[in-house]
C-alpha cells in the first residue's frame, strides 16, 4: 500500500507541470481571453506545494530582518 501511494505521489509530480504547459499551450493556440491563462497560472500557484513552503520562508526571513 505504501508503494501505491509513492507512485501516485511521483506520478502527481512528474505530470502536474506538463500537463499545466500543455493547458496553457493550448489556450494559446486557441486565442481564448487572457483570464484563462492567469486562472492556470493561480492554479499552479494554489495547487502546487513548493510556492507556499517558498512564500513561508520568504516572509520568515522578511520578519527577521525586520526584528533586528
């Protein structure tokens, strides 16, 4: 069971920036309005972990700085 769950995280991994290039690429080709693509860009920016973990981390720093 621990297995399975190792693969779907890498498979989660490997295919979430392709298949979100791929989404875009083809909004592009299709001439659709602009908000589609900004609607993937937040996408990639609420469903993807490692911009949270990078914001948390910034602002950590951020506060640091400023206690000094």
């Amino acid at each position: 069971m621990r297995l399975i769950t190792v693969l779907l995280r890498m498979a989660r991994a490997f295919l979430f920036y392709p298949v979100m290039i791929g989404v875009f690429l083809w909004l592009y080709i299709r001439d659709v309005h602009w908000i589609y693509g900004l609607a993937v860009i937040v996408a990639i920016l609420i469903v993807d972990p490692i911009w949270r973990i990078l914001l948390k981390s910034i602002f950590k720093a951020i506060q640091k700085k400023w206690q000094k």
